[in-house]
C-alpha cells in the first residue's frame, strides 16, 4: 500500500514555483517580441501614412508647376499693381523664406484652355466673344493675346518664339445674346478702364479661365506651426491678406525648399557659380529667387526659367518609439548655399527645443523633385 501511494505522488512546491517562474519568463519573452512587433508595425504604418501625404502633395504641386506659364509665358499683368500698365507679374512665384528662418512660399499661375472664348471686340470693361460657355460671374479669367514675330536667341536660325500680352480679369456678367463678358473694375481684380489690359480686342486675342494657385506652410503661430499646415491659396496669393482664403490642403509638413535653373545667355561664360558650370544655365537657391520671380524681373523675352526643383518634408502626426528621426534632411549644399540645386534650408537635430514644429519623436520623410518648365516659353 505504501509504494502506491508513492507512485501517485504530485508535484513538490519547488517544483511547481520552478514551472511558473519558467512559464513567466516564456510569457515576459514572447509579451516583449509582440511589443516590439506592434511598435515597429505601428512605425511601418505612420510612415506609410507620411509617404502617402508626400506623395499626394507632389502630385498636386507638380502639376501646376508643369502648367505655369501656359498661354501667359511672359507673364500677366494684374490691376492691383502700379503703373500703366504694370509691369507683368512672372508665371511662377518663389518667396525665399519669407518668415527669415523656414520653408519657402511658391505659386503657379496659368490659363485653362478647358474653359475659353475668341475675342472679337468690344471697349473695355465688357468684351465681345463667340461664346460663353462655361464662364460665369466671379470667374477670375485671363486675356491672352499671342504674337509669333519674336526672334529666338540666334534670328535666322532658331525658331520665332510665342510670346504672349496678357492680364487677369474678374467676370461681374455674362452675356448670351449677343456673347459678351463684362468684368470688375474695382481693385484688386479691376481698375478704370482696365488700363492694365493693352492688347486688341479682337482675334487672336483669347479669353480663358485663370489658375493662381500658391502653396505655403503655415508657420504664423506656435500651433499652426506644431500642426504643420501645408495651406493652398486659390488666389495665387496675389492679394496679400486673408482674402487669399489660404486653407488646409495637409497636415504634418514642416517644409518647402526650392531652387530654380535660369537661363540667360548674355552671362559671362565660364560660370562655376552653381554645380553645372555652364555660363548660360544657373541654378538660385536662396534669396534671389525672390527677385526673379517677382514683377520687377529683369528678364527678356529669350531668357528666363527652365527648370524648378522642389523639396518637401512631412512628418508622422505623433511620436514614435525608438525609432525617431535624428535630424531633419539637409536641404542644402553649404559650399554654394545660393547657387545649389536642392535649397538652402540646413538640417536641424531633432526633436528642437525652439522650433514648434520639429518638436517630439517623430518620423520624417522628404521628396524632391525636378520639373521642366516648357510652358514659358524661354530660347534656349
């Protein structure tokens, strides 16, 4: 009786304490792979999300950098400016920095030939047209009048380029017997007698709806800056208040940086000021970019940009374990912070003590791409 009730006998404490400790750290083991698992699936998600917004908000970028300048290469004149007529505002727009120490502000202006009539005269403010389909009040629209008898960079040789006269216009009504648009003459879109407009009112002279479309990271304010608003203008940012209507386009940006190629081929040869060193082609990163793009530029009609290159830098909307981003990209070549093909924006450690909007541990990713501007007409 005695050796069969030994061989029942159960576990000893000991061994039931050595089983548990054992099954805990079996526990603890596969509880730390599965945290570890979770975080980095939850980071593999953020970035997605990153990349996504990124490659949401070049797509839209791009397409209206490839679009500027499309039926007004040299420019458009707008009412709001001095003189008479003002000098034509570029296609393109870069304001380098304009709060002194972040991202870049850009805008794209172009007509759209979905939208378009053939002007066969009238007096200024009301014009005749052969049709007004798709126009309608408050459509801001852009008189276009093409001329073929410019020269390009060599006469004789190359090809007589298209040049363009043309300014922007606000619709006040819509005529349908006879075809006719009357516009605004009451700033910013209109003046008396709309003596920003020079061009005859007659064929080839077109009309056509006007794309101003500018792009901005808000950094106005400590929470729009932790935001990291990227903010679209419809109205190109021509006005300069809050009439723009600047609005949310995304969120978790941080920066744009841009650096555009110019042509000018009465530059001394031999030019090393930029990577390329070709004397007729400079790339500007920094500030007189501002310069060119602006209505004062001193650019002819054979000269002028070729190619645009812009960065952008978008982060996780919250903060990450372990894998955090060290520092933000260096968009710049400090040897030549001017004259690169990136920007001029340096990198920053991260997260900054004094920056709102690279505070925290997060992701960042960045894009950069180059666009060919061969709506603007440039003898090249």
């Amino acid at each position: 009786m005695t050796s069969g009730r030994r061989s029942e006998r159960g576990f000893t404490l000991i061994e039931l304490m050595v089983a548990l400790v054992v099954s805990s750290l079996l526990v603890g083991m596969i509880l730390a792979i599965f945290n570890r698992m979770s975080i980095a699936y939850r980071g593999q998600q953020q970035i997605a999300g990153v990349q996504q917004v990124l490659a949401a908000a070049r797509a839209t970028i791009e397409l209206d950098a490839k679009q500027a300048g499309l039926e007004l290469s040299q420019g458009f004149r707008y009412a709001a400016d001095s003189g008479t007529p003002p000098t034509a505002r570029s296609p393109v727009r870069v304001i380098d920095n304009p709060t002194g120490t972040g991202p870049d502000q850009i805008a794209f202006f172009y007509a759209d030939p979905t939208t378009q009539a053939a002007v066969t005269g009238g007096t200024m403010p009301t014009i005749n047209v052969d049709a007004t389909t798709g126009f309608a009040v408050d459509d801001l629209v852009v008189l276009s009048r093409v001329d073929t008898t410019t020269g390009g960079v060599n006469p004789g040789v190359d090809a007589n380029l298209a040049t363009y006269e043309a300014c922007v216009l606000k619709v006040t009504a819509v005529g349908a017997s006879p075809a006719r648009l009357t516009f605004d003459t009451a700033a910013p879109w209109g003046r008396s007698g709309e003596t920003h407009c020079t061009m005859a009112l007659s064929s080839p002279t077109m009309v056509y709806k006007f794309i101003a479309h500018a792009y901005r990271i808000d950094t106005s304010t400590a929470t729009l800056a932790a935001q990291g608003q990227l903010q679209l203008s419809p109205t190109g940012g021509l006005i300069g208040t809050s009439s723009d209507n600047w609005a949310p386009l995304a969120f978790g940006f941080t920066d744009i940086q841009t650096a555009l190629q110019v042509y000018d081929h009465t530059s001394a040869p031999g030019d090393t000021a930029d990577p390329d060193a070709d004397g007729d082609r400079d790339w500007f990163s920094g500030a007189t970019q501002t310069t060119l793009t602006g209505a004062t530029t001193t650019l002819s009609g054979t000269d002028g940009l070729l190619q645009m290159s812009i960065s952008l830098v978008a982060r996780t909307d919250r903060n990450v374990e372990g894998i955090a981003t060290a520092a933000t990209p260096a968009l710049i070549d400090s040897a030549i912070p001017n004259n690169n093909t990136i920007g001029n924006h340096a990198s920053v450690t991260l997260p900054s003590a004094t920056d709102p909007a690279l505070g925290g541990s997060r992701i960042y990713r960045f894009t950069t791409f180059t666009v060919d501007l061969r709506n603007l007409g440039v003898g090249r």
